[in-house]
C-alpha cells in the first residue's frame, strides 16, 4: 500500500477529472482547481460538466476525499501539482501553451517543496523551457516531472486504473521515484526515463496509431476497387503478431481531441526542427479525404444531393462520450449541407446543435431516419447495430444505409430490403435501390 498524499490538479476538464479522481480512488486526498465559476460549482453539486463512463460514479465515492476550488492558493497545500489544462493546436499548428503558462503563474508561493508534474500533452522541449520559466520566478524549489496521459475516451477510467504502462520522466531521479511512488496501487510497467523522452513517446503513440488507421483505411479503398473485404484483410493482418489487431479498423477516419491535434504537434515539431515528416503528412491527407467518400457513396445512389434528407447517425467521435471535438460527424453534415441536402442527425449523448447550423438534431433514432433518402452510420453505437430493421426500412423513404464503420452484417442489411455500402467492402456495380411505390397522385377535376 503506498502513502497517502496531497494531490493538487491544474484543470477540471477530461484530463484533470479523471486525474483526480482516479488518484482519489487510489487513496489520495486532491485538490482540483478549475478558472470556470460555474464548473465548479456544478462540481460541487455532483454534477458532471461531459458524459465519460465510471467517472460520476468514482467522483461521488471519493467526495470526502476531494475538493474544488476556484483559489489557486488552495494547492499550497499539495506534494504534488498536477497540470491537467488544454493545449490546442494554434493556426500555425503548434500547441497552444499559453494555459500552461498560467498555471505556471499561478503556483502557490510557498517554501515547501512541491512538485510540478505534466499530464497535458505538450512539444518536445516544453519540460526545458517550463524549468527555465520556474528558475525565472524564483521557484527553484519546484522539482518537475514529465507524466503523459494515456487515456482513451469512453474507458478513461479503467485506462487510468489499469494501464499499459505509466510512463515517468523527470531531471532529479528522486522527483520520478516520488511520482512513480503515487501509482504504487496500480499493477503496471514503469518507464522511467529524461523529460524530452517522455514527452516524445506521448506524440509517437498516438501518430502510430493514428498512422495503422489511415493505412487500413487506404487498403479499404482498394479494396472497393479489387472487390476484396477489408474486414477480411484487416483480420488476416491483425493475426500476425508482429502486427496486431488494434486499431485496424477500417472506417471514416479518425477523430478527437488527440489524434489531429498531436499528429500534427509532432508534424509541426519535425518541420521546426528541419525535417519533414512525410509519412505523417500522408497519414493526415488520408484521414481528410476518407471522412469525403461518404458523400461519393451517397451521390452514387442518390445522384445530386439537392433536397435530398441524409440522416447521420452518431455525432460524438467515438462511443461512450459526447465529445465532438474533430468529430467526423462535423465534416460529414457540413458537407452535405453545403451540397444542399437536408440534414438530420442522431446521437445519444452528443449534441451538435452549435456546430451545425441548419441541420436537424432528432431525438430519437427512428425520428432521424422518417423520410430519409439515406441513413448514414459515422459513430458506432450499440444502439445501431439494429439499425437494419423492418421499421427503420417502412420509415425511410428510400432504404439505404452508408455503414461508415462497418457496424453491420452486409448480407442481413441486404436481405432486410436495404442497399448497403460498407467502407472496403465489396458492392454490385448494378445494385440499386430497392423499389418504393410512388404515391398516387389524386388529379382535381
């Protein structure tokens, strides 16, 4: 059993929450502090400011062990100070530090030492500059250590709780030893290694991951041409142990808070640096351009999309959170709006009434897909899987289903009365649309 300690968190957000929390869980007191009045109020009334699985639920169980504040001044009574805040991507694509920066400015004053420990995802070099800034303000007495988050959205939690590895990179060994000492509860890997390492290996992960998903999705297209099923491919491929099976999912492509933002960090770091990274210039090209073939497929059933209802099932990027951040979803809508089709969507937590504007956000699926020209599945959601149904057939006023995730079953979907497009696998040149009766047309006399 480790010893209890005072945790302090920069940021009540995703990261910070679930820092906190999770930290809570594993007996430690923590102080979160937030900027946003009303978050932290909300907080402090056991409500919860975005939808992540588990966590409501740890929060409320810990509640005696934790405490929200808007005071930075509260976390002079931590050991450690985690920063847990944004770091979006500017216009140049660079990470935008700048919130960083004023948790820096907002360090308690106090002659204690204490220990500054980065969750947020940052460049390579930020631990380097960070420590200079510290020096500059006299904080000589504040030791720094580099702590990634290897968090998945929808299983941040058990993420948390049960990772692969924690990785730890520090100036002062002692400082590691302190933050690896905070996990002693949690059964996994440690490495352990400089400041500029650690930073890296948070950026590297997620561009590879990123890459696997744009190259299954470039297979799929070829796929499509060759009449070969990527679902098939991917399968045999994934068995290879050399290779594996995650993230090998062909699809719309990949979205969120942290793929985009921080294949392009590491992009935009190897330019800074003098070196192109060409392969990762490819990955995002590819990503962009696969969310577009949706509207491709449309159009090749549907012809012009003009006054056409398109029902875009699933918004959040992922299931199990209402996250819109690069949300496929967004780019899918905005553009079948701007080729002038009526738009409708659904999606059980998420709501995208803010971003897109002139579409219909339905309550309920059946509502989305009523007099629909086509249903469109862009986030994979359990509630989709029966989707296929002979009400959802009777309901739409044209069958067809673009299943962006390949969620369902070809053959069934077909046999249920809809013509289907997977992404990478095969489909009839001379299919079409099953057969709707036109309506009688009374003539007035």
């Amino acid at each position: 059993m480790g010893e209890s300690r005072t945790i302090g968190v920069f940021g009540a957000g995703w990261v910070g929450l679930v820092t906190g929390g999770c930290f809570a869980e594993l007996g430690h007191r923590v102080i979160v502090r937030d900027v946003v009045p009303e978050r932290v109020a909300a907080l402090e009334a056991g409500l919860m400011p975005f939808h992540e699985p588990e966590l409501q639920e740890v929060l409320a169980r810990n509640r005696e062990r934790i405490r929200y504040t808007l005071d930075a001044h509260e976390l002079a009574d931590a050991d450690v100070l985690f920063v847990c805040v944004q770091t979006p991507p500017t216009y140049s694509g660079d990470a935008d530090l700048s919130f960083v920066w004023t948790a820096l400015d907002d360090l308690p004053r106090t002659e204690r030492r204490q220990l500054l420990v980065m969750k947020s995802t940052v460049p390579v070099g930020t631990g380097e500059k960070v420590r200079a800034a510290l020096e500059a303000r006299g904080l000589t007495h504040v030791g720094y250590v580099s702590n990634p988050e290897f968090l998945a959205e929808g299983n941040a939690v058990r993420d948390f709780l049960h990772p692969d590895r924690i990785v730890v990179g520090a100036f002062d060994e002692r400082d590691g030893t302190a933050i690896e000492e905070l996990y002693a509860n949690i059964d996994a890997p440690v490495v352990r290694t400089d400041i500029a390492s650690a930073e890296m290996i948070k950026l590297a992960a997620n561009a590879f991951l990123s890459t696997r998903i744009s190259f299954i999705n470039e297979i799929a297209n070829v796929c499509e041409l060759v009449g070969a099923d990527v679902e098939q491919v991917a399968k045999g491929v994934g068995l290879d142990h050399r290779l594996g099976p995650h993230f090998f999912r062909a699809g719309v492509g990949w979205g969120g808070s942290c793929f985009g933002k921080d294949v392009s960090a590491l992009k935009q770091l190897a330019g800074n640096s003098g070196y192109h990274f060409q392969l990762l210039a490819a990955v995002i090209e590819v990503n962009e351009l696969q969310k577009r073939r949706v509207i491709a497929k449309l159009e090749k059933h549907l012809g012009r999309l003009r006054g056409k209802t398109i029902a875009v099932l699933g918004l959040a990027f992922k299931p199990n959170t209402d996250d819109l951040r690069d949300a496929p979803s967004l780019v899918i809508g905005s553009r079948l709006l701007a080729e002038g089709a009526l738009v409708r969507t659904w999606d059980p937590v998420a709501d995208a009434r803010d971003r897109l504007r002139g579409a219909t956000q339905c309550s309920t699926l059946l509502e989305a897909v009523t007099g629909a020209d086509a249903a469109v599945v862009v986030t994979e959601w359990d509630d989709l899987r029966g989707l296929a149904s002979e009400e959802v057939r009777a309901a739409m006023a044209r069958p067809l289903i673009i299943d962006g995730r390949n969620l369902l079953d070809p053959g069934e979907t077909r046999r249920a009365g809809f013509a289907y497009e997977g992404i990478g696998r095969p489909s009839s040149q001379f299919e079409t649309l099953p057969e709707t009766a036109e309506p009688e047309r009374k003539v007035s006399s």
